[in-house]
C-alpha cells in the first residue's frame, strides 16, 4: 500500500523536475518528432496492413503524434523525414520538394508555380491533389511511401507519395473534440490554431461528421517599404498606404478550412460516404530578411547611393570592395526585416468533393472513389529587382527607378479536375492475393503570370485598344494544360513458403496531353509566341516486383523494383533569326525513374526494439530540367529533358523501448544524386544552336548528403487516470547544395548544416490533454533559402525563431 501510494508522487516529482531541467537546457531548435510506430494500420499497399509487415519503406504517424507535434501542414511533415527536403520558404511560396535526392531545381524561394518541379504525390484519401498546401486536421494517419509507386498510384509518384486518411463518420455513438494551440514566435505577435470536430450518428446506419479549424499566425517578419537609402527625389511613396513605411509582422497567415462527411451503411456489406473539403488562405508577406546591395553596402557617400540607384549595376570598388558576395553583406534593417515596396501575398481557394462506395463481394472487397477538386492561388509580389532588367531602359538614365515607378507581378493559377479509381481486393486466406483496378483522371491546369510597371503605357505609348491587356502590363503568359489519363492496374502476391512471398505489379495506361503556352510581350514586343502541343501514348506500362521473406513472426526482410511516371508539357519557345525551335525542346517529354531496393524491418528483442533499414538505387531517365531561351537578352524560361541520372542511398530508423516509460529513436538518411550520363541538349534544329551540355557526375542540387533525427521521450502514470510525457526532438540537416551542378568540376554553393532541437511536457488527464512546448530553444538561425533581388538587396531565409506554445484539447 505504501509503494501504490507513494510512487506516483515520485514520479510526479520525477516529472515535473525533469521537465524543468529539460525546458532550461540551452539548445538549438526545430520540429523533429518521435520514430513513427510501425503497428500503425496502413492501407498503402491497397489493404489493411501494419506499417511493419508492408515489404517496401512505408511509415504512418497517428493522429495523435501529428496533434502532439504540432503537423499540420505538409511542410512541418517533411522536417522530420531525413528522406524528404524542401526549402524554408514560407507559406507564401511555390516549392519543390526533393525525395531521395531526386531535384534539379534552384533551391530559392520562387512566386511563380512553373519553377516548383515536385517529385513527390501528395493525396488525401484517394484523391490526388495538386500542391503541398492543404492543412492536416482531423487526419486519422498520414502515410508516407518512399520510392516511386507507378503501378498504383498516379500524379507524378517519380520519388514517393505522401497520403491522407481522414477519420470517417463513426454510427456508435455521438464524439466531440475541440482543440486548440497558443503560440508566438520570438519578436512576433501571439497566434492560435483551433479546430473544432463533431460526430452525430442520424440513425444506426447513419452518421456525419463535421470538422472546421482556423489559423491565425500572426507571424515575425516586419516589411519596409521604402529602403532607407532612396530618400529625396528618388524616395518611394510607399504602399500601400503613402504614410507609413513599417508593417510590423508583415508575414501572418491566416486560413480557414472544413471538411463534412456522411456515412451510410446500407447493409452489412454496402457502405457510401459523402465527403466535400474546403480551405481558403490569405498568405501574406515574405518570412526573410533582406540584405544591402552590394553598391550600398560599399557606397562611400551620398555620390556612390545616388549613382546605385540610377544603375544598379554601379559598384563603387569593384573587386576590391570590401564586400564581394551579394549575400553576405549586412542586412538592410535587421533580422526578420524584408523590404518590399508593394504588398507580398497570395490567396489560396481549395474545394473536394468525393463519393466512396464500399462493397463486400465475398471473394473481394470492391473500393470506388470519385473525387472532383478546385484549387486556385492567385495574388501579388515585389518585382523590383527582377524587373530591373527588362524596364531600366524605359525613358531617360534611372527613370524606371524615380518616386513612381517600380515594377510588381500577380499571378492567377488553377487547377479543376475528377479523377476517379475503382479497386478490387482479393479477400481470403489462400497463398494467392491480388489487386486489380482501373484509375480515370481528366484535369486542367493555368498558370498565369503578368508583369506591370506603373507608367509604362504612357513612356512606351501604347494603345490597350490595339494592344490588349491590362494597363501598364508589360508582360503576361499564361501555361495551360488539359491532361486526360485511363489506366489499369494490378498486383499479384504468391506465398510460396509460409514465409516467403513474392508480388509482382503493372500498370498500363493511355494519356493525352494538350498544352498550350501564350505569351505576351507589351513593352517590347520581342517574345510574343502562342503554342498549342497535343501529345498522346497509347499502351504505356510500368511494373513492380517484389519479394519478402520472414525472419521472424514480426520480422521480415524484402527486395523490390518499382517504377514512377510524370507527365511532360510545351515551352513557349519561337523561332528567330531563322533558327527553328528544336521540337523536342517545344515539348519536353515524360520522365521515368526505376527504384531497386533492398531492407529490413520488424521488432526484436520481445518487441522492444523496431528497426526499419533499406539501401537504394533510383535510375531517373529523360529528367525534366529548367531550360531557357535568351531573345534580343530577354529570357523565355521553360523545361526540357536532360540526361539520365542516378540517386543512390541508406536509409534507416531505429527505435528502442529501453524501460516502460523511457524510449528512444533514431533516423538517418544518406544520399548521393548525381547525372549518371552526358548528355547535349540543343534549342534549335541548325547546327551548334543553342546548346547545353550535361556532363556525367555533375550532382543534383536541393537535399543534403546527410540528415538525421532523433528523440528521447519518458512517458508515465502520474495517478489516477492521468499521464504525463516530456520529450526531448532534434534535427540535424547537411549542408544543402543550393542549385546542381553540369559538370564534375562545378563548384556549387551550399547552405551550411545546421542542428536544431525542440522540447515538449504534457499531461493527459481524462479527457484533457494539456501540453507545452518550445521549438528552436536556443533561436539558432541558418539559412534554408533565398530569393535574388538586384535592386532591393538580396533576402535570406533562416529557420523559424524559438517558438513557444501551448495546446489545448479535449474531447466528448
């Protein structure tokens, strides 16, 4: 009696003292959560399964890990993954996201859509969706499958594919939840994230649930509109209010998003399910900190400033200045202090909506998803430096650059389509399983981009009668797609042995995709270029073989190939000069990519411990590279395919219950990316045109050599029915090469590793769960991204300041 009623008190002093020492430690700070739970019941393969006892890389993270650690966005998911990289951008910002080294893309901070090159699917449910910016809430698990997965799933798994699964409508009984999380980052203002579910059964066989959540961060990231430096006649009147020039927390995002769903089982073997999601988001200002020009920075006097601000190319000193490289000059204001003279900003309306049917046939489960979906990003940012180089012509020496004129672009991109998937999944207990399906998608995409330059309409003189277009519009494109796909699909498994299986897979599918790219230059007429490209393949194919065998009841060691699939597109490339336009450059072609790999996972030691390992081969053919056309120095950016290139690597994850309470993990990843093969690429059919030459070894930019992660958590009964855990996470990433490099002998600059470390305490206590938290507790601050700006400075990004918070729930 005496043990029962004093130890809980030694473990509530244990606790709360241990906590203290935890949350004083000095450390260096981000996102990295727990090992993710092999027993998680994943349906990556098609059926229900443990995470474990799927013979490929498969991990799930529960819904309560994802509240506990605060995921609720693709971009906090990727932080922990040591497979998975994608630069600190932002809300605002397109991104592309590199999985197993598989990138070619600048690793900046970029608004226009065309330049974020992803080699990763993303899906909620069965429905894929087109970009990274959908929220995680009231997700029952999230998946993540690394490798590609061409023969059963679609949108671009070149890398991997991340999925979904939201909680369904339950018929036993009504459920309640309402959570919440408080929050500041250091120097921002105070922010919350809550969101409210509620489950009501309508009858026995019918229910609904009910899901609506709002972000309010009010970010930590001041933006100046007019830079100290530009003052008397060349002083910018600000925007867009002409009497103040500092917005403090510039950089908040705010989004509202829901999602209802009815279930009905109309017998014990029909069940349909109605779904509709909604999001919309107000992404606002940049999270970077802007540094001086580097004729400012160097400016001796007043003379020099004036002589940068008419040409933005003056450098006083030249070489022997006594700064050099454009992003290590002083900042222009202080840290997380952005200048931008017009409002930064994007707007994002997404709309699913879905009916599922699930029919027990016996020998098979049929599954059947019909999804249709709108997504939308419209909004605007600063163009000065950009802009620079095509209006700094325009009137007399510097006047692109008096009191009124500055350039800024918007953009307006969207993406509408139905997909629907019908899969059969064979039930029973025979040594033959099988799978067999067949996938329909018919989507459209536009992505428009415009430029505008106040004042242009009247130094140039143009008509908007005769020419079209907004006023003061210098330029605008606009890159559109219809893409139409059919496909079947199947697996095949065999259980040789009770312990050996062996799986093959394929898909075969028709596509057709039209492309149309039009172009519109207003200020100089030098671009203009409509193209409209149809492609379309009939009786294309990809596979899958797999084999596994069990070491152990919860033991199984696995080899497999795979192969992944992304669609190709058209450039609005044009023929000048007499040169004509390669035509397999105008429209670049498909990539492919072959994963070989080989692994190991289950639980050891009665299940104490649980290792998942693999190592790699990716062979990535045709792959998709930016490539550009220069007109009278005018750049025309678009895609076409480079060599062949090869990503090789080790994965692995360990975790380790050491006692009842205490547990440990450990995950790293290690990658090599680089072109296996070399290669010329020509822009135009005569001779010698425009060419670029891909050499053998040059490596793929966008993910460090290593990344690691790591956890320590104690969790325990603190009496009664309440618990406690205290966690300890941390992070480290490598140094991330900022862009690839063409050749071996390039030298490629890189961010420089960086290691950070978070912190959490939390107490459940009946059906409360009371939690604090700190990430970056030591506020160290490295560069992840960037963004080029010639005129305003340069502006970095640094991982998130330190973060405290507190979250709230508690569920009926």
């Amino acid at each position: 009696m005496i043990r029962r009623t004093t130890a809980p008190r030694v473990k509530r002093s244990l606790f709360f003292s241990t906590a203290a020492v935890l949350f004083a430690a000095p450390a260096a700070a981000q996102t990295a959560p727990d090992a993710p739970e092999p027993d998680i019941v994943v349906t990556a393969s098609g059926r229900a399964q443990t995470a474990a006892s799927i013979p490929f890389n498969v991990s799930a993270i529960s819904e309560a890990q994802l509240r506990e650690e605060n995921i609720t966005d693709i971009k906090s998911l990727i932080a922990l993954s040591p497979s998975i990289n994608a630069p600190g951008n932002g809300a605002r910002f397109a991104d592309s996201v590199t999985v197993r080294g598989l990138n070619v893309s600048p690793v900046n901070a970029n608004n226009i859509e065309q330049f974020a090159r992803s080699t990763i699917a993303y899906y909620l449910d069965d429905t894929p969706l087109p970009n990274i910016a959908y929220r995680i809430k009231d997700i029952a698990r999230v998946e993540t499958l690394l490798g590609p997965q061409g023969t059963l799933y679609g949108a671009g798994s070149l890398g991997g594919t991340i999925r979904y699964i939201t909680n369904k409508p339950r018929f036993d009984a009504v459920a309640a939840r309402l959570s919440t999380s408080l929050f500041a980052a250091r120097s921002g203002g105070l922010s919350h994230d809550t969101d409210a579910m509620l489950n009501v059964p309508l009858a026995d066989n019918v229910a609904i649930r009910i899901v609506a959540s709002r972000l309010d961060d009010a970010g930590y990231t001041d933006r100046v509109s007019n830079p100290s430096w530009r003052t008397g006649a060349f002083a910018w009147s600000t925007k867009p209010d002409p009497n103040r020039n500092l917005y403090k927390n510039d950089d908040y995002n705010r989004v509202s998003s829901g999602r209802v769903s009815l279930a009905w089982e109309v017998t014990d073997d029909v069940k349909i399910t109605l779904a509709h999601a909604q999001q919309s988001q107000l992404a606002h200002g940049t999270s970077a900190t802007s540094l001086l020009p580097l004729g400012i920075a160097n400016a001796g006097g007043p003379a020099d400033i004036a002589a940068y601000i008419q040409d933005p190319r003056f450098n006083p000193c030249g070489s022997s200045c006594r700064f050099t490289n454009p992003y290590e000059t002083p900042t222009l204001a202080g840290t997380d202090v952005t200048v931008s003279r017009y409002p930064e900003f994007a707007r994002r309306n997404f709309r699913l909506s879905s009916v599922d049917l699930d029919i027990g046939l016996g020998f098979a489960d049929l599954h059947s998803s019909t999804s249709v979906f709108r997504d939308t990003r419209r909004g605007e940012a600063d163009y000065a430096g950009q802009g620079w180089l095509f209006y700094f012509g325009l009137g007399d020496a510097g006047a692109a650059f008096d009191s009124g004129r500055s350039a800024f672009i918007t953009f307006d991109n969207s993406y509408s389509g139905v997909n629907h998937e019908t899969r059969l999944t064979s039930t029973g207990e025979g040594p033959f399983q099988w799978i067999a399906g067949i996938f329909y998608s018919n989507t459209k995409r536009n992505l428009k981009f415009s430029e505008f330059l106040p004042g242009l309409d009247a130094y140039n003189g143009i008509n908007r009668a005769v020419s079209g277009g907004n006023v003061d519009e210098g330029y605008r494109e606009n890159l559109g797609s219809r893409y139409e796909e059919i496909a079947a699909y199947g697996e095949l498994s065999y259980a040789i042995t009770p312990r050996w299986t062996t799986t093959v897979g394929g898909r075969i599918f028709n596509y057709k995709d039209r492309a149309i790219s039009q172009i519109r230059d207003y200020s100089f007429d030098l671009v203009n270029n409509n193209v409209d490209v149809t492609r379309s393949v009939k009786g294309k194919a990809y596979f899958k073989f797999n084999t596994s065998y069990k070491l152990t009841e919860d033991a199984l060691a696995y080899g497999t190939i795979s192969q992944g699939f992304r669609r190709g597109g058209t450039n609005g490339f044009r023929n000048v000069g007499g040169l004509t336009v390669n035509p397999d450059v105008q429209a670049f072609a498909p990539d492919t990519t072959t994963n070989y790999e080989i692994g190991v996972k289950g639980r050891f030691f009665q299940r104490r411990l649980s290792v998942d390992a693999n190592i790699y081969q990716i062979d990535w053919k045709d792959v998709q590279t930016y490539f550009s056309q220069e007109i009278n120095f005018f750049p025309v950016n678009g895609t076409a395919n480079g060599p062949s290139a090869r990503s090789r690597g080790v994965e692995a994850t360990v975790r380790v219950n050491i006692t009842d309470d205490l547990s440990a993990g450990f995950s790293t990843a290690y990658n090599d990316a680089k072109w296996s093969q070399t290669r010329e690429v020509c822009l135009y059919v005569n001779p010698n045109s425009g060419c670029r030459t891909y050499e053998k070894g040059g490596v793929l930019g966008g993910s460090p050599r290593w990344k690691h992660s790591g956890f320590v958590r104690y969790d325990t009964d603190l009496g009664g029915d309440t618990r406690g855990f205290i966690s300890l996470n941390a992070r480290q990433v490598g140094a991330i090469p900022i862009d690839r490099s063409d050749s071996p002998n390039d030298v490629v600059e890189t961010f420089r590793p960086y290691a950070i470390v978070d912190a959490r305490i939390g107490v459940k206590w009946g059906q409360a769960d009371i939690s604090l938290w700190v990430e970056n507790i030591g506020n160290k601050r490295s560069v992840v991204s960037r963004q080029p700006d010639r005129v305003m400075g340069n502006r970095v990004f640094y991982t998130q300041p330190r973060t405290i918070g507190l979250n709230l729930s508690y569920a009926l």
